[in-house]
C-alpha cells in the first residue's frame, strides 16, 4: 500500500480508542519517524550523489553602512551590485576591515536581501559611513535541506585533486596558516550553524560543509557526494510517509507506540515502549530486508592475504588512456 500521513493517523485514532487530546497526530507521527530514522542505518535513506558548490569570498570597498536599514535591522548598502553571485548559507561571516566610523571585526550575516544590500547579525558602527571596505566569507559548501551523514565525498577533478575529511580545528589551522599551500585538494570538515533571524528568532541549526582553502570564482561542481538523509517532516495529511514497503509496518508501530505513550504514560513510558520495537520482529525485519538490496561489495581489502584490488583505467586531458603501473 501507499502510506500516507492520513492513513498513519487511522492507526493512532485505533490505538487510542478515539483522538488525541491536546496533541497534533502529525507531530506525533513525525516523532515517530524521527526515531525511525535513527535506528538504523538504512540503505533506504542513501541518496544519490549530489553536486557541491564552492562560493568565492566577496570583498567590497566604498560600500555605505546604515545603522538602521530596510527591511529591518542592521545592513551593509552596496549600490553597484556586489552580492549578486553570492549565495547566502547560514553561517556566513563579513569581516569589516574600514571605514568611517567602523569597527574592524567579524560579524554574522542575517540574510540576503537583494543584490545590493546583506543584513548583519549586530552592529559595526553607529553611524552611516560611505566608505565602508569588508569581505564576506563564505569558505563553505550548502548541504541538502534532508542531509543527516556524508556517506562518501570525491572532488569532480578527482584526476588531479582529493577531498580529505578533517576536523574543525585542522580547517581553522589550515585558514589562518599562511605557510600551507595546495594546489586542488580539498579538506573538508562539517559544522552546525545557528540561524540569526530577527522575527522569529531562532530555528533548528543548518548543516555547513566547511572548507580549505577558498576560491576565487564560484564552481557549481566542486565535488560530489553521497549521503544518508534524515526524515523529512510530513506537513499536510495527504503527505506521503517515504518509507518502503518492508519499512511500512515498523513505520506504524512507532507512530501507535508513541501515541500510546503521551496519552497512557502511566502504563508504560515512551523509552519502554520504543525499546520493546526494537527488540521485537517488525524492527529485525526490516533491518535483515534493508541489507538484501546490495549483498556484494567486491573484493576484501587489507589484512594479511589481501587481494590484489583493480586497476582504474585513467585518462590524460588530451584523452589519451594512460598505462598501469609496469
């Protein structure tokens, strides 16, 4: 059957003997597929490989500050169109270097308005200034809104280039050491930033892929990658539950498991119930039919009779098919 939102809806109505009360059946339905999601890693939630793009940092001068611009709050006014190829992620910084008036620090960017105009996250001067010189910072890649794990990450110039996962802190000493030079590699590292919206303030935290070093052009390319996703929240009752079909009845489970437990939490808590699903059948299920689809993944790698592996066939600029190893 085709699992809707609707249909999951019937069953928490059927376990509960009638409705909900003070609770939204779609919340406790996206709760359920919350913890769904996180219980397994399941090839179901593997994505096809997406396209990252690499954005240039922007540098601005005889840019006018306002203390209080349009829409609302605090903007940098740039009248000859200095954002239009930026494309703004949460977590962006500007780093103001001069001006009248103006305090040299870093300062988080709010939002995109148009092509002229950005807005920041807290003053860099008290008043207008006309001579405003900064940069904008956007050293990091925008991930799909329904990224949960990076799964495998390879640059498009993968001839020449790599892409190696790093950590935080290697990426921060990498952007502030002037010695380290590179040519295509990419390393890599991935962090949460915290939305600074004005009205409402707040919001759930965006995944930002980090990265050394920055570009001086914008590239839609740069690298490729697969994913795992996480459970994207149904909004309407005729929403489809993206699940399969093997995952279906373990779906359901969860949403009367945890319908039962907020409306019948003296009987049994919800850590009870959620733990008796994933030690029951429906749970086992799922997991032994979510490994069948691909049951073979070449030959073993490493250890003490390891194999020889294979050859990849490479192939020069001119298109030429260079040779293996003699």
């Amino acid at each position: 059957m085709v699992l809707t939102a609707r249909k999951c809806y019937d069953h928490i109505r059927h376990a509960l003997g009638g409705e909900l009360r003070d609770l939204s059946p779609r919340d406790i339905l996206n709760q359920a597929g919350r913890h769904l999601a996180s219980m397994h890693r399941w090839k179901w939630l593997e994505r096809p490989a997406v396209r990252l793009a690499t954005r240039a940092n922007i540098s601005i001068t005889g840019a006018t500050w306002t203390p209080s611009g349009d829409p609302s709050g605090l903007t940098i006014v740039e009248s000859s169109g200095s954002f239009a190829d930026y494309d703004f992620l949460t977590g962006d910084q500007f780093e103001s270097t001069g001006g009248t008036g103006i305090t040299q620090q870093y300062t988080e960017i709010i939002q995109k308005i148009d092509d002229d105009k950005i807005q920041l996250v807290s003053s860099i001067g008290t008043a207008v200034a006309a001579d405003l010189a900064g940069t904008v910072h956007a050293d990091a890649c925008a991930l799909p809104s329904d990224f949960r794990e990076i799964i495998s990450i390879q640059s498009n110039n993968s001839l020449v280039g790599s892409v190696t996962l790093t950590s935080l802190g290697e990426i921060m000493e990498l952007r502030t050491d002037q010695s380290f030079t590179t040519a295509l590699d990419w390393w890599v590292a991935l962090s949460w930033a915290q939305p600074r919206t004005t009205s409402p303030s707040g919001g759930a935290p965006v995944a930002r892929l980090e990265y050394w070093p920055s570009v001086s052009a914008n590239n839609n390319s740069a690298m490729s990658m697969f994913y795992r996703a996480k459970w994207l929240d149904v909004s309407n009752d005729s929403d489809y539950v993206s699940v399969p079909d093997y995952v279906e009845q373990l779906a359901i489970r969860l949403a009367r498991a945890c319908a039962l437990a907020w409306e019948e939490e003296d009987q049994a808590s919800l850590t009870m119930r959620l733990a008796e699903i994933e030690q029951g059948p429906e749970f086992y299920r799922a997991v032994n039919v979510d490994k069948l689809g691909q049951r073979y993944y070449g030959t073993p790698l490493g250890g003490h009779a390891a194999g020889g592996g294979s050859f990849r066939t490479m192939v020069a600029n001119n298109g030429t098919i260079l040779g293996g190893p003699s």
